[in-house]
C-alpha cells in the first residue's frame, strides 16, 4: 500500500500531465497554469481531509490557531473588498490588505500574548 505522501504526489503529477494537454489543446499557457493551481489546490484540500489527525498533529493545529488562521484569511479578503469599493485597483488592493492584516495581526500578538 503506497504512503500518503505517494498519492499525493500522484495527484499532482496528474494535475501536471492534464495542464500540459490544455496547455497544447487550448495554447494557452497562463489556462494551464491557473488549471495547474486549481487542481493542485484541490487534490490538496482532499489529501487534508483524508489525513486531518496526522495533518493537525503534525502542525500542532489546535482550535484556536485554525479561527486565528480564518480570521487572517477572511479579514484580508474583506480589506480587499473594501478597497475594490473605494476604486483602489486590485493588485494593490491585495498588498496593502495583507498589508494591513499582518501589521494587526503582529500587533495583536505582540501586544495581547495569547497562547494559540
């Protein structure tokens, strides 16, 4: 029976060989990477479904890191958003939210020392 790591890297080889066919069937090479991505992202999010005791136990992810990590996320998008209201385009859009996310999230840890 192959390790986890092997179908994993199964999954992603995969992933490559069907990106390389769009990439020739659509000659497109920016389709194919962002092909690429999804379905890496998705093989991905299925292998840490599948693995979650040994994912959670390997990188120590107790509840509170996983709401913290959300939040981050969900706060960077909607800083993103917001600006996308107020006409700032969306790559920089995208720089200052993390921007802005990681500068609240150092203060807040550094000021507030939570144990996560």
């Amino acid at each position: 029976m192959a390790s986890a790591s092997t179908h994993f890297g199964r999954a992603c080889t995969v992933s490559a060989i069907t990106a390389i066919i769009a990439w020739w069937y659509f000659g497109s090479l920016l389709q194919a990477t962002l092909l690429f991505a999804a379905l890496t992202t998705i093989s991905a999010s299925i292998w840490g479904i599948t693995h979650w005791q040994q994912l959670s136990s390997a990188l120590d992810a107790t509840p509170v890191r996983i709401l913290s990590w959300a939040v981050f996320v969900s706060s960077c998008v909607g800083f993103t958003i917001l600006f996308g209201l107020m006409s700032v385009p969306t790559g920089p859009g995208i720089g200052l939210s993390l921007m802005i996310t990681l500068y609240l999230w150092w203060s807040y840890y550094s000021l507030e020392p939570a144990r996560a």
